[in-house]
C-alpha cells in the first residue's frame, strides 16, 4: 500500500510570468506549499531551458506544459531533449493523435534514461478548458488516445473528471483553471474550485493567478492549504 501524497505535491503552482527572477520570487515565497512548478508557453519563451534547471534547483518538481503538438518525429525528438533536462511532467496535445503522443511518451523516456534520469510523465491535453462547447465525444477520443499511447496521465477540467475517470482510472489527472471561491474566472470558462476539483476525483490541482495575484500570495497559500487538509 502506498502513502496519500503530501498535499502540496498534489498543488501546479502556475508561474505565468515572463521573468524568470519573478518566478524564483514566486517559488521561493510559495514553495512551502506548493510541491510543482509549471511552466507554459510564456516563461519558457522568454527564459528557455534555464527555467527548468533553476527551478530544479529549488527543490520542486517543474511541469513544462508546452502542449506539443506536431508531427511524431518532431515531437519524438522534441520529448528526448526536454527528457534529459529533467521536467517531471510535460503535455503533449491529444488532438495530434495516438502516434504522435506515442512518440512523445518514447522520446520523454529515452531522454530521461539518457541522462540517468527518472522517466517524466506525459500528460495528455484533453479538451482546453477555456473551451466551453467541445463535442462530447472528443473527451471520450482523446483519452482513449492517451491510453493507448502509454501517457502517465491526462489533463482535463474538472466538470470532466467523472468520465475521463471511467475510461483512464489509473492515469493521473490534472486539473487547470482552479479559482477560489468567489474568485474571479478570468479566461477559464470552464473553472472549479479546488474543494469542487479533489472531490471529482483530481489528482494535481493547477493554480495560479488566485494566488499570485493576491493581495498577499502567502497568506491566500496558506488559506488554501488549511481549506484542503
């Protein structure tokens, strides 16, 4: 029998900056309670590679969620790069298909044992949840793909959960688009709270803009913590 992992393993601290001396700042202040570090499109394009191993360094898991999304052979080669630098967690855009997140599962772990590495997990994008009128059937599609391909997990909104648990009920699932309660949702048109999120059946719960842009990003940590336990 395994250990429940420590709640702040279970909390994506997401970094949406474009400066990577904010996001230490942020980790830094944070990292008590949150385990990972995500990093997306806008940290990584402005900070590159170096984001990775300077996050590594301060102790959390980092999450590159660059929703690759291209041919096999592109991602494959793309996956054994970020592998060997030693993400923990990297998102490959299920709409590309079962052979394209094959090739990123296989590159990811190739690059990782390369450089004697534990093999990261490959979560399968799902449905966008800004996206608020996907087809059903595209849930059911896109997790089956990442089954098939061999993801260690998916991510998908929370209002999903309940399916993608029946079809994938040992894949870890992700939930972005988290908000506090009476917060605002911003771009997320398909936001939960965090309570609303683990009792769906969530694995890691991705937070941002509720934290970071609080009045008091420490003491909004430690409230959402205290509300978790």
């Amino acid at each position: 029998m395994t250990d429940a992992p420590a709640p702040r393993d279970r909390l994506a601290l997401a970094l949406d900056v474009d400066d990577l001396v904010e996001a230490e700042r942020l980790v830094h202040l944070l990292r008590p309670w949150f385990g990972v570090a995500k990093v997306g499109l806008e940290l990584y394009s402005a900070a590159g590679p170096e984001a990775i191993g300077v996050l590594r360094d301060l102790g959390v898991r980092v999450f590159l969620d660059l929703k690759l999304h291209d041919i096999p052979t592109t991602v494959e080669r793309a996956g054994r790069v970020l592998g060997a630098l030693g993400v923990d967690y990297l998102t490959l855009h299920a709409s590309g298909g079962e052979a394209m997140l094959r090739a990123g599962v296989d590159g990811l772990r190739h690059g990782a044992a390369a450089a004697g590495l534990a093999p990261p997990c490959a979560l399968a994008v799902t449905i966008l949840t800004s996206e608020l009128d996907a087809p059903t059937h595209l849930l059911h599609s896109r997790v089956s793909a990442a089954v098939e391909a061999g993801c260690g997990g998916i991510v998908c909104a929370a209002t999903d959960l309940p399916a993608a648990r029946q079809l994938a009920p040992r894949l870890v699932t992700v939930v972005p688009g988290i908000r506090l309660a009476g917060g605002a949702t911003h771009d997320q048109a398909r936001a939960a709270t965090p309570a609303a999120a683990l009792a769906a059946g969530a694995d890691v719960l991705v937070i941002g803009r509720a934290i970071t842009a609080a009045a008091d990003p420490a003491a909004a940590a430690a409230s959402l913590a205290s509300s978790l336990s």
